[in-house]
C-alpha cells in the first residue's frame, strides 16, 4: 500500500488502555477531551494525519504503539469528534516529548516494521472451522455478541486481527498481541488465550 508521505519521526500519541491498533485495520475513536480534541486539530493540518495509539504501562507507556491515520471526522453538537483510524504501521516509543503541547508526543522508530507497510497478510496453518468454534464457544462463555458467518467469510488478517482487537483481553494480553511478529504467531497467541480462558485460567474453574 502506497502513502503520498514520508513516515514522521515524531508523532502525537493518544495512550488508551486495553486498545490496540492492528496492521491495515480501521479504529474508531470519540475524542472529548480538550487535549485531545487540540491533538486532532494539529494532526489534521499535517501532510501524513497520523496519531501513535499506545497503551499506558503503569507510570509510562509501552514500547510499541501503532500509528493510524485519520480517514473521517464528524463533529457533534457539543463539539465532541468522532473519528476513524486506518493503521500504517507499528513503532517503538524511542522517547516522549513534554511541555510544548497539552498532548504528549513521541519520538518513533518504524524499524523493524516495514511488513505493516505491504498488502494483507495470510495465514497459511489456519484452521478456520476450528477457530470460529472457538470464537464462538468464547463469545457464548462471555455473553458477547459476535457476527461469526460474516467472520467466516472475512479474510485471514481480517478475522484474526478483528477478534485480537475486539475481545475483552487484558492489557498486557492486547500487547502481546500488538506485538506478534507474524500474522500466524498472532492467531497462535489469539487462540491460546481463548483456550486459558475457556479452561478457567488462574482460577482453574472452566466457563463451560
């Protein structure tokens, strides 16, 4: 996939718990916050329109956050934005910037990521039936509601990264998932905590 820019190497961050942005996939977002709400005034009279999401851990943020640029806005009544963001590409926090902005903004590496930057991955030791009746199996255990015939009809990248994005995992869980190095490695990682889960976890009580 091809952009009319060049990569920045700062960037402003928006940090959100427990959201993660995967590769090619679109983000909504409802910004009310007066920082943020300048945040996106800014980004918006840049060339490449983009925000770094990242998570928080603990008193700092986490090493790799994904950045996505802004496709849509729509502003409310009350002056609340909605907005919709596609993802470019991941990066690694290699510092953060204070004091000039009411937002934090970072300094960015895209080593290391360049894979974010081509078409969709696929997934070629998918097993789609048997991912699916464990999506949901998973969704009945939690009483979540999950459109699975469209999921079966989705791409590989679409299906893995949707649920790896929508399911109630923790943040340290999101992480790891923003992190996989590989599509496959990602779907490996999304079943295995669906099976920890499925079996009771920590707690060693199965949800069904």
């Amino acid at each position: 996939m091809g952009f009319r820019f060049d990569l920045p190497t700062r960037i402003a961050l928006f940090p959100l718990c427990e959201v993660v942005m995967l590769p090619r996939a679109k983000l909504p977002l409802h910004i009310f916050e007066p920082r943020y709400l300048q945040l996106l005034d800014d980004v918006l009279k840049t060339d490449h329109r983009l925000i770094g999401m990242i998570q928080p851990d603990g008193n700092r943020l986490a090493a790799i956050g994904s950045a996505g640029r802004v496709i849509a806005f729509s502003e409310s009544e009350d002056g609340r934005m909605m907005i919709s963001l596609r993802a470019v590409s991941r990066f690694r926090l290699a510092g953060i910037e204070d004091g000039f902005t009411p937002y934090r903004q970072g300094e960015v590496d895209w080593a290391g990521f360049e894979r974010d930057l081509d078409g969709p991955e696929t997934d070629p030791g998918l097993d789609r039936s048997a991912l699916l009746d464990k999506l949901r199996r998973y969704a009945e255990a939690l009483q979540l509601s999950a459109d699975l015939e469209s999921a079966a009809k989705a791409a590989d990248e679409t299906l893995i990264n949707a649920f790896s994005m929508m399911l109630p995992f923790s943040s340290g869980e999101k992480q790891a998932l923003l992190e996989a190095r590989t599509l496959t490695d990602r779907r490996v990682l999304l079943e295995g905590l669906m099976d920890y889960a499925l079996h009771g976890g920590e707690n060693e009580e199965p949800m069904q």
